[in-house]
C-alpha cells in the first residue's frame, strides 16, 4: 500500500512502513515531498504527482525519476498535480494547477497538452465510459468535453442551472448508464443523468444546517458507495437508498480515528484504507465472518470492561459476563442491551462464575465470594477464614457445579467443596479432606498449596481440575 502525505511517499508492506523522501544528494530520490496524487501505470510504475509535477517510481530500481518530455507545444508539467487518472486505453490523463489538462499516451510515449481557461481553478478530472472528459472548477462550473477539447462546455441542468457556481468540485465518479457522482465543498453527494440532464442529491441531512463538505468518492462494491466528507464517512446504497454515517468517537477505540476524511482505498482483500486530515491512516478489515463486537464505551450502553473472563447463562437466558477491570455485567440476547450489576459492593475483578438454579456465585480475585439470588436480589459476602468449615483463600479463580449439584471452588491455595446449606457449617477444604487422595493422584508433596484455575466435570460424578504450577502432571482427576 501507498499513501502520499504533505511530507512525503510511505510504502506499507503489511508489517513495516518505508518512507520516501527528497534527498538532496541522491538525484534519483524523490524530488518534491508534497505529494497530491498517486496513480500506478499498466507497466506497474508509480506514478506520484507533486507541487513540482510528477516523478516516477520504478519498483524494480526502487528509484524515482521526474517525467520531462515535452508536450506537442514544447511544454513540460512542473506545476501543482490537482489529480492523475486514467481512460478506457489505459492512457494516463494529469490535471495541473495553472498548466490545464495533459494526455500521456502509453503507448506513443508521447504527452499533449490541452489549454483550458481558468486553469488555476482546475480541482478534479475523470474520464467518463465513453471516455468523455469531465472538469471540476472551484467556483467556476462542472465542464465536459467529448472531442479533445475542440468543444469545451458547461454542463448544465435541463433548466439551465450551473450546478456549482460558488461552489469547489472535489471528485467526479462516472457510473454506468450515463451517470456521474459528484462530491463538492457545498453540494454535497450528486448524481447526475447525463442524457436527462436531471441531478438528485444523495446525502440530505435536514438535522444539519450546513451542507455536506464531500472531499471522496469511493465504490466498495457495485451497490455501495462510500464518501469521504468532513463529518466523517457516509455509505449510500444504490439500491435501498439506505444511508450509514461512521464518526469519530473519542471514547470508541474502534470508530474513525478523526472526521476530516480524504481518501479512501479499497485493497486486493477487500480491506479499506481511510486517509484523514488529522488522524493518519485508519483500516477497516474485511468482515469474513458476522461476529458483533462488545465493548466499553463511555456515555453509551455498553460492557464495563474490556478483559471478559468468564460467561454464566441464567434461567431466563441473560448472560452474565465477568470482567477483571469493570466488574460484572449483565447482557440480554434479545434486546442487545447491558445492565448494571445489581450487587452493590461487588469487586470489580471478577474471576469465576457459576449458575445454582435462580442463584449465581461470583469469584472475585482477592475479595473472596458472593452469592446473588437474582429473584430476591439477597446476596452473601463469604471471605477466608480461620476456622474448619471457611473459604480457603480470597483468590477465586475457578468454579464448577457438577450434576449432582456439588460446587468446587478453585482458589491460589486449593480446592474447596460447597456443601449445601442446610447447617452452618457450610464449606470443606478438598485438600483438608480428601488430601490422601489427591495426593495419590497428582504426586505432590503434602505440604505445598495448590492453585486450581480450571474445574471441570469430565463425566458423571469424575472432576478435572488443572494445576498450573505442575506443568507435567497438571490434569487431575478425582
């Protein structure tokens, strides 16, 4: 990937950037770092313009040279490139600031040039289908010529109305069935018939008092346009006339890094480069799959925090999500809406969950355990303790109910059994009990403390449960 910058021609590879500058000791470096246009050749060379005309990098000598040859009127490009584009013969066509419109012939090798009025007001190019040239003035009219510019004409409305007097022409985008796409400072989107003469504008915003700065114009697919303004980007489908508008949010890590959008790129993968003013290069990968993304946003409803560690499903079907940062959060499917945790008090650090009919236990690290009874919202705070039947530890890193209805614990110490609380007496430290056993199994000595972070039930009544700290015999069952 290419991008031209005001200082500068950056080469991306996928993993590093490379930038081209103007070396005054190296005559084969770029040779003007304000770069306006980029445009590749059939033969696969670069073409750049620049504030000084344009120079092409050659991929293979990885060396830039400056176009010289001459128009049939002994004329060289040395002025500001406004834009490079192409026709149906692949033939190069350059609009230059104060020089008019130049034709390279790939072919011929050969560059003619063509003087129009009011070249210093020159600001866009494209050449239509039927390889008519059309010509965006800034303030002066949308012009169109389809025989070399023997007959140079403004274009017009059927009721003889210049479209954009006052106004700067940044994109012309010619479509199929005789139709072009026009992005401007005040108009804002257009699409114009060109046998019928009739305009209809794409973008009406009546919540705006200002029209739409339209900079891009850009087709991901046949039914899809994109269209880089100053508020961001709109998507507009041809077909359904349906309307999208993607914005900077300073409190989405995931939205436009800025509003000021001016080119837009689609890649061999499907994927969108987006160019801004302020914000650099944004990337906008191609969606192979219909995953939806979660995550926090602040002032909208949203997920609490950003690192999920573990999902419990309810009775009524919500979702319940721990996070290690914001604590936990509440989720229905259906409405796609968060709620608030409705236990007050709860550590935010949330590390292991699990459902007991109408009750959920919720691990937290370093501050013990709690119940939740989501039909009475009575809850219970269960810390380490010293005597027999308490919590081992505050660390809760692992739960699991089996089908019998049994609750392990898993903690940084070891492996706890809830019993069901018909007495008081309502926790059993596994390793206190049925340390024999264990021992037998795992090969551990007796007196190190276990930290269990996976329980799992492999089969009726058969716990699993993982001891990292035993790397090689880290599976025991019991």
């Amino acid at each position: 990937m290419w991008f031209g910058t005001k200082d500068g021609l950056n080469r991306y590879d996928g993993s590093n950037f490379r930038i081209f500058k103007h070396n005054h000791s190296n005559p084969h470096s770029l040779g003007n770092n304000n770069v306006n246009s980029l445009h590749e050749n059939k033969d696969g060379k670069l073409w750049i313009g620049t504030d000084d005309g344009i120079y092409i990098y050659d991929p293979l000598t990885e060396t830039f040279s400056k176009l010289t040859c001459k128009s049939q009127d002994s004329l060289c490009i040395t002025q500001p490139i406004v834009q490079i584009t192409t026709d149906t013969q692949k033939n190069i066509w350059i609009a230059v600031e104060s020089q008019g419109v130049f034709l390279f012939d790939n072919d011929r090798q050969t560059l003619t040039h063509y003087a129009i009025p009011d070249a210093h007001l020159l600001s866009s190019i494209c050449i239509d289908q039927q390889n008519a040239v059309w010509i965006g003035y800034n303030g002066k009219g949308l012009y169109y010529t389809d025989d070399h510019f023997q007959n140079f004409r403004l274009f017009q409305t059927q009721e003889g109305k210049n479209l954009f007097t006052d106004d700067q022409i940044f994109k012309i985008f010619p479509e199929q069935h005789n139709t072009l796409y026009t992005g401007s400072a005040k108009g804002g989107l257009k699409s114009i018939n060109i046998l019928t003469r009739t305009v209809t504008d794409l973008l009406p915003d009546s919540s705006q008092t200002e029209s739409i700065f339209v900079r891009n114009i850009y087709p991901i697919d046949k039914k899809t346009l994109w269209v880089a303004t100053e508020r961001g980007i709109y998507t507009y489908n041809k077909e359904t006339r349906e309307i999208q508008h993607l914005t900077y949010n300073p409190n989405d890590d995931y939205s436009l890094s800025d509003n000021a959008i001016y080119s837009l790129y689609k890649d061999a993968e499907g994927g969108i480069w987006i160019g801004s003013y302020f914000g650099g290069i944004d990337y906008y990968p191609t969606q192979y799959a219909t995953f939806e993304k979660y995550y926090p946003i602040i002032g909208q409803n949203s997920l609490s925090g950003k690192v999920v560690r573990e999902f419990c499903e309810d009775e009524d079907g919500n979702l319940w999500i721990g996070t290690e940062d914001g604590g936990l959060n509440k989720f229905n499917p259906k409405t796609k809406e968060f709620s608030p945790c409705p236990l007050a008090g709860l550590h935010y650090n949330v590390h292991a969950l699990s459902m007991d009919n109408h009750t959920l236990w919720i691990g937290t690290y370093s501050k013990g355990l709690y119940s939740l009874d989501l039909k009475t919202r009575r809850s219970r705070h269960y810390l380490m303790g010293h005597a027999e039947n308490t919590l081992n530890d505050n660390n809760i890193y692992s739960m699991c109910r089996t089908s019998a209805g049994q609750l392990y614990i898993g903690t940084t110490t070891g492996l706890n059994l809830y019993i069901s609380p018909v007495s008081t007496k309502w926790m059993v430290s596994l390793f206190s009990t049925y340390w024999k056993t264990v021992k037998e199994i795992s090969g551990l000595p007796p007196i190190i403390p276990v930290y269990s972070n996976t329980i799992l039930e492999i089969t009726a009544g058969k716990i699993m449960f993982l001891l990292p700290e035993f790397p090689t015999d880290s599976l025991t069952t019991r």
